[in-house]
C-alpha cells in the first residue's frame, strides 16, 4: 500500500512539475523588417502577425508563429509594397511561420522558419522578460535573402536594388490565456 501512495505522489508531481501555461500573442507585440537599397535604407512592418506559446515557468516549451505577407507594409507605398510582396511569392506562400524546436541557455531559441517556401532552421538570439501579465521575448535576426531564393527586388529598371541581407526586429509580448 506504501509503494502505491509514493507511486501516486510521484506521478501527481511530475504531472504538476511539467505544468504549461498557453499564451497568446498581445497587440503591443512588434515585427519590423529592415534594410538597405542602393538608394536609402528602408523599413517595414509586419501588421498582422498571430503566435501562441506554451511556457512552463522557466522557458518557453512552444512557440508557433504566423506573419500575413499580404499585411507586410511600407511607408513608400503600394509599389513598393507589391514589389516586396512578390518577392515573397505572397500567392504561392501567404504566410511566414516560425516553430520553435529548442531553446538554448534561455537566450536563443531554436526552430524552423519558412519563407517564400523554403523553410531552414535559425538560431535567434533573444531577451526574454516574465512578469506578473506574461512573458516579453525580444531580439533581431539578419536573414540573406538568397538563402531563401528570394531575388532582391529592384526599381527604376535596376537603378535601385534592395540589399541581400535584412534584420527582422521584434518585440512579442505574451499575455497568459
């Protein structure tokens, strides 16, 4: 009868002690892109990006990412904007997702990032903050476009071309559920 108590105690602990709280991506989250062009450096901003985490308390266990290519926005225009969307290859590929595999020493996570339909695994180094509301996970990462097969766009018949290489910057805040 012992033994079954101490079983039921052990089971009941490791249950408790592997405990996820799901979290849901807040709206004061941030995801900017930038680069350069032969012209002038330039911004974006991804308007519509959704993620969920599972966190246990020390780091997080889950990390599904989705950005709407279609909603990757300059301030220069629908030009550029259309210039930029299909490089993505938005019809094909609609969105870029981030799914976390590992996460390192609690300051680099690990995972599988698609774009334009290539998918490759990245380390991103990140800061991540938990208070009382959720959980903060801030960072950039510089991605060659090539890597991806995305072709640096370019305007005014190759006068102005995009840099191969851009920063992704983000600051996601994650509200418990």
């Amino acid at each position: 009868m012992k033994k079954i108590v101490l079983l039921t105690l052990f089971v009941a602990s490791s249950i408790i002690g592997q405990a996820q709280d799901e979290y849901t991506l807040a709206d004061s989250s941030k995801l900017t892109i930038s680069g350069t062009s032969t012209v002038s450096d330039w911004d974006v901003v991804a308007n519509s990006v959704a993620a969920n985490l599972k966190y246990d308390g020390v780091a997080p266990k889950q990390i599904n990412l989705e950005v709407e290519v279609a909603d990757i926005m300059s301030e220069r225009g629908a030009s550029m904007d259309k210039k930029m969307h299909d490089a993505l290859k938005k019809e094909q590929y609609p969105k870029v997702t981030f799914m976390l595999t590992e996460v390192k020493n609690k300051s680099t996570l690990v995972g599988s990032l698609a774009i334009a339909g290539v998918e490759k695994t990245v380390e991103i180094p990140v800061k991540m903050e938990a208070n009382s509301e959720g959980l903060k996970i801030s960072g950039k990462k510089k991605i060659v476009l090539k890597n991806y097969n995305i072709e640096p766009p370019s305007a005014m018949f190759g006068q102005i071309i995009v840099g191969d290489e851009v920063t992704v910057n983000f600051d996601l805040v994650f509200s418990k559920n």
